[in-house]
C-alpha cells in the first residue's frame, strides 16, 4: 500500500504529499466525503508516511513503523470508533488526552485517527476542542466525518480540511474488474455503490450478492399483488439481510428510482439496467407522484431504522404503504 494505492482521491494525496514534503504538518485535519470513499485508508497512509523510518513522502512498507500501523500495533497510533453501534463518547476523548500526555514512544509523533467523528456526543466534541485549541507538539489528530453540519463548528475551524471525491462509476468498476470480478457484476455493483469503493468491493466479496438482488426485485415488482401473510413472511428475511449490511434500502430506493428515470427515457443512468423489461411493467402501476412519495417513505424508513426504531415493525409499514400506491 502506498499513496498510488489511494484511488480516485489525487486532489487530497496531493495537498497531504506536498505537506509531508514541507514539513509543514498540522496538528489537526478534518478527511470528509461519503461512507466508503477511503478516508481511512487515506488517514492510515498518511500515518504510515508520518511514521515511516525510510521514506518521508510515502509509506515503505518495510520498517517496523510501517508494519506495526499495518498490524494496528504501533504504540503511537491510535483508532477511534464508535462504541455501543453508536457515539463517541467523553471517556474515550478522555482515555486519548490520557494518552497524548505522555510523549511519543517509537516515533516522532503521536497520531490519532478518529473516525465517524460526526457523532460524538457534544460533550465529547466539547472535550476534543481543548487538545484542539492547544495540542501538544507532537499531536495529530485527523478526524473522519461523512457530514460537515454534524461538527461543532469550533472543532471544525481549527482542523485543516481535506475533502475527499466520490468515485466515478467508471473508476469503481476498473477498480472491480482489477480484482477479478466479471464484468457483469462490476458494472452492476459500481452502478449500486452510490461512488463508494469501500462498499463496492464489500459488495463484490458477497457470494449471494446477485442472487440477493434478485429475489429483493422480485419480491418489488410482485409487490402490488403480494397478500399479506406472504408480505409478513418476507419481513424477517429483509431484517436479517439489513443485519448482514446488506445494502436494502440502497437497492430498493434505486429500483424505484430507476422507474422515474426509465419513465423519462434516460436509460443511461439506470442502476439496473438489466431489468429493463421488467420496469416496464411497472410503469403502468406507479405514477411519478407515487414513485417520489415512495422514495420519500423509503428514506424516512431508513432514517427510523437508524434511530433504533424496531427494523421489522418499520418494515412492515414500509411495505404495506409501498404496496397500497398500487392505484393506477
Ligand atoms: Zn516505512
């Protein structure tokens, strides 16, 4: 691994490159782009090359800094995440103040990588921005986020932002037909992985994946006639493929999607493209107000889930609803 390996992201490799090069290094940054986009990989390349006792642009791969961040045991490198499927909580900025008030053990700098940085809870944002407003010298912090509006603005002013690009379809399919995916499969996953590698390549190491697919667009296009034991039926099956992390919500909203667009004649954009017949059969039952109300319900859907509504319960609802726009 090295910065060559981060894909798609030239802009970000090149101002953190041209940083190392200078030595001008800041104590705090800010990586934000969608789910999957390879701030993490950034972040760790950018430690490694922190780090690394060979190269100072790059990462070598070779010395002991590069390997114990490669195995996660280098003592001046540390990972945040959330905790409880969660937040950030206080203890754990707490437990990283701790730590970076003992200087470097290995290296010349102690590094922190934070990532979903966008949910801590405010009393743990409240505690970062004192490390941030006066860090030791040997501190980098680099805290990941999807969403800029869900920082406080005082940690934000005082991290350098990095933003990263969400990835063409294009590059996301090479990247997929590199690793030896067919291209059947690589062109449908890199049209379903919404600019994010990260889950592309999730998706590409899922055996069933297609045949996943599948059954959710059938169960889809029988929806409208569906009877209600059948519907209950299916309820458990979808919550235990959200369980799994696979990508439902994604794949139903881009179905219905599909329909207004295939309605509008741009079959260029479709995401599945290979149910093109089948679209067709459902034009005629949806009209574009139901399609964009069913969007509507499908994200708000998503939302409760996230929020820990029961899965199956908002489900059911889900569907029901989905079922009786069934009006033309
Ligand atoms: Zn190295």
């Amino acid at each position: 691994m090295s910065f060559k390996d981060v894909i798609g992201q030239d802009a970000a490799v090149r101002i953190l490159q041209d940083e190392l090069a200078t030595g001008r290094v800041n104590h705090a940054y800010l990586f934000l782009g969608k789910e999957g986009v390879g701030k993490k990989t950034l972040a760790f390349q950018f430690t490694k090359s922190l780090n690394c006792q060979e190269s100072r642009l790059d990462s070598c791969e070779g010395c002991l800094a590069c390997r114990k961040i490669n195995h996660a045991n280098h003592p001046d490198v540390k990972l945040l995440t959330i905790e409880d499927g969660n937040t950030i909580k206080i203890e754990q900025i707490r437990e990283l103040q701790r730590d970076l008030a003992y200087k470097p053990y290995e290296s010349s700098r102690k590094v922190y990588i934070i990532d979903r940085a966008d949910r801590m809870t405010p009393e743990a944002a409240n505690s970062l921005l004192k490390t941030l407003e006066d860090p030791p010298e040997y501190a980098v912090i680099i805290l990941l986020a999807e969403e800029l509006n869900k920082l406080l603005p005082t940690v934000i002013s005082r991290c350098q932002q990095i933003h990263l690009n969400t990835l063409t379809r294009e590059e996301i399919k090479e990247r997929l037909l590199e690793s030896g995916i067919e291209e059947e499969q690589a062109n449908l996953i890199s049209r379903l992985a919404d600019g994010s590698l990260g889950r592309a390549l999730e998706l590409s190491e899922d055996a069933e994946f297609m045949d996943t697919r599948s059954s959710i667009l059938e169960l889809l296009i029988s929806l409208p006639e569906i009877n209600t034991i059948e519907l209950f039926n299916q309820v458990d099956r979808l919550v235990s493929l959200i369980e799994k992390g696979f990508p439902l919500f994604d794949l139903i909203l881009s179905w219905y999607r599909d329909i207004i667009i295939y309605n509008q004649g741009n079959c260029e954009q479709l995401v599945n493209y290979d149910y093109l017949e089948r679209m067709k059969s459902q034009q005629d039952i949806y009209t574009i107000e139901d399609l964009v109300a069913i969007i509507t319900l499908i994200n708000n859907t998503k939302g409760y889930i996230d929020l820990n509504v029961k899965k199956d319960l908002a489900l059911q609802v889900m569907l029901f609803k989905i079922r009786a726009k069934r009006c033309k």
